[in-house]
C-alpha cells in the first residue's frame, strides 16, 4: 500500500518516528517535512503548506502526521480528496508544562483536540501520555465559560491507541562492551530545554562531587532553541569531568558515547516516552529515572526499586552507588540492555503495518467518531 506521511517538525523523536517507520515498513511511505523550529507556528500554518505541496493526495491509501500539524485544517481544504488519517501523538499541549514566564495559549489545546477528532486513529506513544492526555481534557474542557463539548473526550478515545516508538537499534542480542574504568562517564543525551529539568541534573552532579566522588561528563543531545542557562554554567562549573559539550551530528559518534557511558539520568519534568533513555540502557547505560511520568512503564519492573528515584535526595544516594559500584554491575547492565529490545522496530513493525492497513480499509466519513474496533498490536 502507499502512504503519506506529513512531519510539520522533523528533528528529534518526531524525525526518528518518521524515519524509522518508513525505512522498516513493508508499505510505501512518501514523507513530505518541515524543519524542527517555531512549533506554534508548525501548529498553525503546517497544514496549509502541505496542502500546496501535495499532488495527487488522493492516490494515496492513508495518511499519517504527527500532532503538530491541524488535521483537522488539513482535512478540510482537502476535502474529499484525503484518505483516512492516523495522527500519533508524541505529546500533546494540554499537559505539557508551560516554559518560564510562558503564558497559556489555550488555542493549542484545542487544536490537539480537533486533530485527534479528525483522525480516523489516534495513536500515543505510551499508557501513561495516552491516560494523562484524557485525565487532563475534562478539565481544560471547563475553563470554556459555557457549552461546553464534553462529547469529544469519548469520541477521542474510541479510537485512541497505544503504541511505542521503534528505536533504532537490532533486537537481536546487544554485544555490549565494559563501559570504561573508572572514573564512570555520566550521559545526558536529552533535549537542552526546560521541560528536561537540567538544574536537578546539575544539582545531583555537584552533590556527589562534593562528597568526593569522581566522574566524566558527556552532554549530549539536541537544542532547538536558545541555550539553557544551566549549560552555560555546567561548561564553567564541571570544566575539569567535561569530556563532550553539545550535539553529536554522527549517529555512529553518538553510539560510541553511550557505549562509553556507564550511567543516563533523566530529571525530567515532561517525558512521554524516553527515547533517548532507552537508546542509552540498550548500548549499556545503567538508569536513574525519576519514578513518575512514563518511566515506569518503560522500564521493568523488576528494575524499579534499584534504578528509579523518588526525590532529589534519593537520586543524590543511587547516584552515588552507581558511581562506586556501577562498574561491577554487568549483570543488570546486560539484562536491561536486553529488555530495551522490545522497542526495536524490527519488533514493532509488525504492528505498525497492520495498523496500517488497518487504515487504509477506513473510510474518512466515519472519522467522527469513530465505530469501536479492536487494533492489533501487542500494545493496543
């Protein structure tokens, strides 16, 4: 079948979405892209480019975007002419947090709404995004002062469904090398934003620094907007554990830094999947995530008590432990690796095609709402 997928802001998880999926599909799927910046603006005016950019949109057998474009602007200048959609939502504006000295544009909170009315499915990349997204639009449905469409909270769910990212990686057995002796490398390989939290990150480093323990320090990972404070003056504060400062544009440089790696945290205060998380256990990173958000459902649960933190505290004392015992736990650092093989997407497409399929026998007249039918996927 033939496929088209429209990405509003291809950098980050959305362009490893986009690119794996089609590079592992059995389907044909024509990707048509915007540059990952000026996200409110992708939100408001994406469909209205691609629907110039798009010829014979109806030779196509299904749609696919992401949830920063208005399907429901899309749909509506396409006409009859766009076939049934699939929006996948990487997050979503209703529970995102807002950015310091940000104020509440509600408008995105109802485009999210809108898009996912105008999907034939709707698919979320873990339980916790998928319940967190419908525990919190009751609420953002009440700040309208009055008739209120307290409808679209069951019409979006009726054809909500859960499915990881694929990660690129085999799913075979991870040939994981000794992470280098000692000092340990610690990884931050996330987003240098707000939302990421790198100032509980820093803290904990300096805590476990002044308790005389030593380390080296990789910052890794992408930055879409102006540089964070806090990594400014990471680059003064831990100049002599500084062994990487900023994006690697090489996949295989990047590789080598998480197999070099001995430990990822995460301090985030919005993560809806963890990407970069997984990636760093799978090449063999030991973990210390916070015990909230979605890392408790991507990590097993035999791992949680060891390797998930409750507060700043508890991440100082496991950070610590990793420090001092880290290069002797080969054992949990093989079987977690093993684990992360689940999101491969050699083990996910399977799923993903079918679905897909699944699609294209839809009609978009029924996009709202959608009849109930069950979806494949060992996640659904």
């Amino acid at each position: 079948m033939r496929f088209l997928f429209l990405e509003p802001f291809f950098g980050g998880s959305h362009k490893d979405f986009a690119e794996g999926l089609i590079s592992h599909s059995r389907h044909s799927i024509d990707l048509v892209t915007l540059p990952a910046r000026f996200w409110k603006w992708r939100m408001r005016g994406a469909a209205l480019y691609f629907f110039k950019k798009i010829e014979a949109l109806d030779t196509y057998d299904g749609l696919i975007t992401s949830d920063l474009m208005s399907l429901s602007d899309f749909k509506m200048l396409a006409g009859p002419r766009c076939p049934p959609a699939l929006v996948y939502f990487h997050e979503n504006q209703i529970t995102y947090p807002l950015a310091p000295g940000e104020a509440l544009d509600v408008q995105f909170g109802f485009t999210d709404i809108t898009t996912g009315l105008a999907a034939e499915m709707v698919l979320f990349n873990s339980r916790t995004h998928m319940e967190a997204f419908f525990g919190a639009l009751p609420g953002f449905l009440r700040m309208m002062p009055g008739h209120r469409p307290r409808w679209v909270v069951a019409a979006i769910r009726e054809k909500a469904r859960v499915l990881p990212p694929g990660c690129r990686f085999s799913a075979g057995p991870p040939p994981l090398p000794l992470p280098e002796a000692a000092p340990p490398i610690i990884i931050w390989n996330h987003r240098w934003e707000f939302d990421k939290n790198p100032e509980d990150f820093f803290s904990a480093l300096d805590a476990v620094r002044k308790q005389g323990l030593d380390f080296r320090l990789a910052l890794l990972g992408e930055n879409f907007q102006a540089l964070p404070k806090a990594f400014l003056s990471a680059k003064k504060h831990f100049h002599k554990q500084l062994v990487q400062y900023g994006y690697v544009g090489s996949r295989n440089d990047y590789i080598n830094w998480l197999q070099r790696g001995s430990i990822v945290i995460s301090t985030a205060h919005q993560e809806n999947f963890g990407l970069s998380v997984v990636e760093a256990i799978r090449h063999g990173c030991l973990p210390l995530l916070p015990d909230r958000l979605a890392y408790p459902e991507v990590l097993p649960e035999a791992f949680h008590a060891a390797f998930l933190y409750r507060d700043q505290a508890d991440l100082t004392v496991k950070l610590a432990r990793l420090i001092t015992e880290g290069q002797a736990m080969q054992r949990d650092r093989l079987s977690l690796a093993v684990a992360m093989g689940r999101y491969a997407w050699e083990t996910l497409i399977a799923d993903y095609d079918e679905l897909l399929e699944t699609l294209a026998r839809r009609s978009p007249a029924s996009s709202c709402p959608l009849e109930t039918e069950k979806l494949p996927g060992q996640y659904s």
